[in-house]
C-alpha cells in the first residue's frame, strides 16, 4: 500500500491582463467561459434549476461535464465564487469551491491592467495530482483569458 502524498489542498494562480477591468470583468460569468476558456467547448445555464440557484454545465472538450454552481457574485468587489456539484467522470475528491477576484491596476508599469486572482479550495481527500492539475488549469485559462481580451 503506498502512502498519499501530503499535500495542501488549495491552488492560487494569478495573472496581469493587459486590458481594463470593465474589459476583463465582462467575460467572468459562469455561462461565458466557453468564450475564453478553450478548454470548454460549451457552458450554458442549467433549465429547471430553483430561481434562487444559477447552475451552469460545462462541457469541456475531453468529454468531462460539470455542473457549476454559482455560491456568490459580486459587480461591486468584482469577484464570482462557484462548486462543482456534479461531474461526468465523477470526481475523485468530494467538494471544491473556487474564487476569481479581479483587481483594477492603479498605478505602476501595468497601469490601466486588470490583475486575476483563480483560487480553488478543495476537501481533504483531493491528492497532490488534483491540486497540481488545477494549478495548470488556472494557468492555461488565465492565459487564455489575456488572449481573449487581446482579441477584442
């Protein structure tokens, strides 16, 4: 029997997108990342979910499919908090929760940028292979999200 790795169960991956905040906060909605993040192939609402409840599956181009939902959302502080709670393979963890903050650049060489901070906390049970997998993920999708904002 081997041990599990210890590991910590949170990732943390940061960017500075050239572009303003009101350019880069636009393309933060769960039902939009398939718009930017080029791993997706699709992200649409969930029909029938609650009123009170945004879900929204992701299709991504592997074949994985995850419902997200949104926990908290704000235009003010310019963050979006979301859990998967659903996933087709299922997942090999119990839970995650995920923060994106985005942070207008006042002063300085980026002036005028917008910085985006990708966290992920995850339950115990998640190993060192989920963290190091999501830490990649966040990079890529930060970087396809530079792209995206540079195409427009």
């Amino acid at each position: 029997m081997t041990t599990p790795i210890p590991t910590s169960t949170s990732v943390t991956e940061s960017s500075v997108i050239p572009a303003p905040l009101a350019q880069v906060w636009h393309l933060i909605k769960l039902q939009d990342f398939h718009n930017f993040w080029t791993k997706l192939s699709k992200s649409e609402h969930v029909k029938g979910a609650s009123p009170e409840t945004d879900i929204v599956k992701w299709t991504f181009k592997d074949g994985t499919v995850q419902d997200v939902k949104q926990e908290e959302h704000s235009t003010i502080d310019h963050f979006i908090t979301y859990s998967v709670i659903a996933s087709t393979p299922a997942l090999t963890y119990s839970s995650v929760i995920s923060t994106i903050r985005c942070y207008a650049v006042t002063t300085g060489p980026n002036e005028g940028s917008t910085f985006v901070q990708w966290s992920a906390n995850f339950s115990s049970d998640a190993d060192a292979g989920v963290i190091e997998d999501a830490r990649f993920k966040r990079q890529e999708a930060l970087a396809d999200l530079a792209s995206a904002v540079a195409k427009k």
